[in-house]
C-alpha cells in the first residue's frame, strides 16, 4: 500500500474483489452496514446492461450497441440503508429478481468481456465514491475502478464451496437450483472472467488475499474490519 493509495480522491474506499460465489456480495453489504458506508455492486451494472440487452433485443455479441445501453442506462437503485440499496429499477420496472438468476449472470459475464462495455461503466461505477466511505464489490475494483483503495481484498474459496453457496442461495430465494449446473457455469464464468484480455479477474498487487474455504461470512467481516482498522491507524 503506497503513501498516497490510502484514498480515493480522500474517501475511504475497500475493495473488495474475486470470483463468483466467493462471499463478496453478502460480506461487502454487511462491511458497508457496519461502516456506515456506500456501497457498490459492479456486477449488478453489468447484469443490468445484459438485462437491458435482452429487453431492447440487442445480441450479446453487439459491442457498439452493448456500448450504447451501458453508457445511457436507465437505473435507480432505491430504498438506500445504510448505504445498501435494497430493490433496484430499470426502465422503470423492478428486475431486483431478475438480475440474480443465473441465466442473467452467464450474460453479464459475455458482455463484461467486451471493452467498450466496461470503458462505457467505469465513471458511473466511480461516481459511486462519495463520503463517508465505499465499499466495492467485483472484479476489477482494486485493479482498474478504484486503484487507489485504502484497502484491497481478494476473495477465494474452494469451486465446490463457492457452489454449494450460490445452491443455498437459490434455494432461500425459491429460484431454480441445479448444483451440478451450478458448478460447470462457475468453471466456465471463471475461465472467462479470468481470461478475457481487459480487466481479467486478479488480485491487485497489494491485496490481501483472503481465503473464505470453511470461513463464515461474519468471520471473514471480522478480519476485514480489523485489516481496515490497522490501515486506518496508520493514515491518522
Ligand atoms: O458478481 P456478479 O456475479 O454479479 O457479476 C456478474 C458478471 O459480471 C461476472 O461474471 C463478471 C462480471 N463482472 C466484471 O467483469 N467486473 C466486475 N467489476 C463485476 C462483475
């Protein structure tokens, strides 16, 4: 962590990034409950332009049009607590639902392998940054949206655990679940998330990497905090 990469632009900001499944979005919301904090979910942007895709019937493979949609997406994250958005609105309709399914994630990893998507995304996921704080989940948060992050995390664990996670998940919400399916999805999001040639999924070069193998989520927050609390410490 260099001198002046405690802060972006002075406001607190912990990234927190790494493959699906990996805890991320449930561990990133409870940090920025604890802190008070905003929060960013840069993978509901790229499901959100996936979605929006499908509504406006532009092919996955239409980088210019894809590029379009990103940049003028009609979105209002609503009912904010604690820097937590809890439904989100596109076009007017809800599709907090529908952006979790796991037809809407395979998408959204096609269309975030296309460069002029991620380029057309990047100054609204920055505009995200405002005080008192950001926590930001994804993939590329440490390396490319917020390089400057007080704090960087990369999750881990194990594929099975990862999909025995997004399984249970599923299964609460009362969504279609099939773990075997589940698992050859996540092999292939993997692969592609940490192959594509812009922002490949990997640990920014001062992240902590964390791994949440038979961790739980509380504990993982835990260390998080506590990793947080040392860099805070030392920028006083
Ligand atoms: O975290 P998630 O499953 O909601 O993300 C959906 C897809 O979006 C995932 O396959 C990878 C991609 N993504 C990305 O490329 N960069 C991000 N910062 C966040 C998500």
């Amino acid at each position: 962590m260099t001198e002046q990469g405690r802060e972006q632009h002075g406001i607190p900001v912990i990234a927190i990034d790494g493959p699906s499944g990996s805890g991320k979005g449930t561990l990133s919301r409870l940090l920025a409950a604890k802190l008070g904090w905003h929060f960013l979910d840069s993978g509901a942007l790229y499901r959100l332009v996936a979605l929006a895709a499908r509504h406006h019937a532009v092919s996955l493979e239409d980088e210019v049009s894809l590029q379009t949609l990103a940049a003028h997406l009609d979105v209002e994250f609503e009912g904010v607590d604690g820097g937590v958005e809890s439904r989100i609105v596109l076009e007017g309709e809800d599709v907090t639902h529908a952006l979790r399914t796991e037809q809407c994630g395979r998408d959204a990893s096609q269309v975030a392998a296309l460069p002029a998507v991620r380029q057309a995304l990047l100054q609204r996921q920055q505009a995200f940054c405002v005080p008192p704080g950001l926590v930001a989940d994804g993939r590329d948060m440490g390396t490319v949206v917020f390089p400057e992050a007080g704090l960087k995390v990369f999750l881990t664990a194990s594929r099975e655990e990862r999909a025995r996670r997004r399984y249970n998940q599923l299964n609460e919400k009362g969504m279609d679940a099939n773990l075997q399916r589940i698992l050859s999805d996540l092999a292939t999001r993997d692969a592609r998330d940490s192959e594509r040639s812009v922002s490949p999924l990997k640990p920014a070069k001062d992240a902590v990497v964390l791994d949440t193998t038979g961790v739980t989520i509380d504990d993982a927050v835990t260390r998080i905090l506590a990793l947080w609390r040392e860099v805070a410490s030392k920028t006083r």
